[in-house]
C-alpha cells in the first residue's frame, strides 16, 4: 500500500473489519469511517455526542497483513481511550 491509493473495495472491507473489533469489544459509536491521507491511513471515530475522532497510522505498515489482523492491530492500542470517549 506504500506510495498507492488504496481501493474503495479494501476500504470498505476494512470498515467492516473495524466495526466487528468495536463491537467484539462493546464500544459505542454514532459513526466510524476509514479513509487515506497521502502515506497514511485515517481511522474516523465520531462519538454519540457528534464529537469525530482521527486515529492515523502508516499504509506501509498494512503491506501484507490480513485486514481483520490490521483492524485488530490498530484499535487494541487505542480501546483504552475509545472507551473514554464513548
């Protein structure tokens, strides 16, 4: 993903992954959305109170990593503080 823009089919996928990690963890949210931003990738988080969130991490760290591995990998670090916000 390094360098490329990255297929609405693999975002979609991606935002489905994302939205099966929160809800495994029983995190709340009015909408969530996956987007890219040059050499990054956005996490979007918009809280009950319309309150949106922007988590970024690096396209090349997804190369070659499965996406419910990438959705697993880039919110559990973040849990902590998305229950904070929810």
């Amino acid at each position: 993903m390094h360098n490329q823009t990255v297929d609405q089919q693999t975002l979609n996928l991606l935002h489905r992954a994302f939205e099966i990690v929160l809800d495994q963890h029983k995190l709340s949210y009015n909408k969530i959305g996956i987007s890219e931003e040059g050499e990054q990738l956005l996490f979007l988080y918009e809280t009950n109170d319309e309150k949106v969130h922007v988590f970024k991490w690096s396209k090349a760290a997804s190369v070659g990593i499965s996406i419910g591995t990438l959705a697993q990998s880039v919110l559990t670090p973040i849990i902590p503080q998305l229950r904070l916000l929810s």
